[in-house]
C-alpha cells in the first residue's frame, strides 16, 4: 500500500506540476480544440485564467512531490481535476484517458490520508471562539 500512495503521489505530483507550467509558459505545444472546446480555451487564455490554474497546479504539483501539505494539495487539486474531467466529458472525449488516470490517483490519495480530511466531513461544527 505504501508504494501505491508513494506512485500516485509522484504521478499526480508530476503531471500537474508539468501540465501547471505549460500553461505558464509553452514548452508542450498541443493543437486547439475546435468547436466549443476551443472558443472556452481562448476565453480562458485571453482572461489569465489559465495563468491562475497553472500556478495553482504547479505549485500544488510540488506539494506532492515533496510530500509537504498533502492534504491541501489534494483539497486545490480536487477541483481543478473535476474541471478537467467535465470538460473532457463535454467537449473532449477522446481525451478522457489522462483525467481518468489522475482521478483515481486523486482517489487513492485522498483515501490514504483520509485522517486528515475527516474533520471536514464534521454534521455540525462549531467554531471554536464562543
């Protein structure tokens, strides 16, 4: 079980630091979707938009592979994955592979330091200064 969290955690560390600072700055240069998928992708591009996820990705990418504040990694990553598998689904199904992959790395991941994320599933919290 350790090795399996040990692989998911640098697989998905390296694929969002990688695919975070491509969106930063170009080095995988990919072909623009048509249709929908492409006019989205320019409206995020020409906005920043895409700047402020490959920030948030790269530097959550880190997190992982330096196995520091996993579960904030996880909790910024989780989002951002859900995003990408929509607009896979959506728009892009061909290319469902990759996103399918890093969910279940997300999966296994948020199982394993499932400890840390129990107090967020707390019914009825209470803020601590009554």
């Amino acid at each position: 079980m350790k090795i399996l969290v040990l692989v998911a955690r640098i697989l998905l560390g390296l694929a969002f630091l990688v695919f975070g600072l491509n969106k930063i700055v170009t080095f995988i240069h990919m072909p623009m979707p048509i249709g929908d998928a492409g006019s989205l992708m320019i409206l995020m591009f020409s906005h920043g938009w895409l700047r402020v996820v490959g920030t948030a990705e790269a530097a959550c990418g880190l997190l992982l592979l330096f196995g520091r504040f996993v579960p904030l990694a996880l909790t910024v990553l989780a989002a951002v994955g859900l995003n990408i598998l929509y607009f896979h689904f959506a728009f892009e199904p061909s290319g469902i592979y990759l996103p399918l992959l890093l969910a279940i790395c997300e999966v296994i991941l948020v199982y394993a330091y499932r400890e840390y994320f129990r107090g967020i599933f707390t019914g009825r919290a209470e803020p601590h200064w009554k």
